[in-house]
C-alpha cells in the first residue's frame, strides 16, 4: 500500500538525518544502517533498501513471535537450563530491577 510505503521512507529518510548527526556511528550500527550506507556506496538503491526494511517490519513480528513461542517451551522442557539462565541474569544484574 502507498500509506506504508510512504510511512517507510519517512523513517528511513529520518534514520538517514540522525546518522549523518552522531558522534560515533559504531553505537548506530544497526541493519538499517548498512541498508543505507550500501545504498551511499551505490551497491543496493533507495527502492531495495525501501523494500528490505518494509520487510523487516512485516515479517518480524510473525517470525518473532514464533520463535518467542518455541523458547519458552523449550526453557519450560528443561528446567536446569531455567535454573542457569536465572542463575546468570541474576549474576549480570545484581540486585538491579529486571526491565524490558
């Protein structure tokens, strides 16, 4: 649809301001980045780089979501790997509150 589309390119052209603004690209790296850094360099064009990330928001729920699903029975299948995940959030957080 021309509305998502359109919505696209917005966010794009806004990534595109904000990393031609920061300090250190490193901590900006995203794979939308080298979307737009491979278009700068003229290996992909606006429409596929467009198109890639129009995918990504797509797809990425689904796919999420799924995957999300099957690690969770999978954690709940086994136990002792719950005990260690807890044991190692528990060792990297300290007494900090958990946050999304």
């Amino acid at each position: 649809s021309k509305d998502l589309k359109g919505a696209m390119e917005i966010l794009i052209e806004q990534k595109r301001q904000m990393l031609s603004t920061v300090e250190k690209l490193d901590e900006h790296m995203d794979f939308a980045s080298q979307l737009i850094f491979a278009q700068n360099r003229g290996d992909l064009t606006a429409e596929n780089v467009n198109q890639c990330v129009l995918e990504m928001m797509i797809a990425a729920p689904d796919t999420l979501s799924v995957t999300l699903f099957f690690m969770l029975i999978l954690i709940a299948e086994h136990p002792t790997v719950e005990e260690e995940m807890i044991r190692e959030i528990e060792t990297v957080m300290g007494k900090q509150e958990l946050q999304s």
